[in-house]
C-alpha cells in the first residue's frame, strides 16, 4: 500500500515538473520573440533615420 501511494506521488511529482519545464521553455520562446520583435523594431526606427 506505501509503494502505491509512493508511486502516486512521484506521478504527480514528475507530472508537476513537466508543466513547469513546459512553461519556462515557453517564457523563453516569448523572451526570445520579444528580443527578436525588439530588434526589428530598432532596425526600422534606423531605416526610418537613414531615409
């Protein structure tokens, strides 16, 4: 009966982690859009200067 609810715990565990992994690789990605958005902005506030 312990190993079972053991088992249910380190499911859970392993589940709660995942979602966790999840959502820092997708902060990233928005970081990185955001950063990449950013540049692009400032590279046509210059295109914009230089005409």
């Amino acid at each position: 009966m312990v190993g079972k609810r053991w088992e249910q715990s380190v499911f859970a565990d392993v589940k709660y982690l995942r979602t966790e992994v999840v959502k820092v690789a997708e902060t990233a990605e928005a970081a990185k859009g955001l950063e990449n958005l950013r540049s692009n902005t400032e590279v046509k506030d210059l295109e914009i200067q230089i005409k």
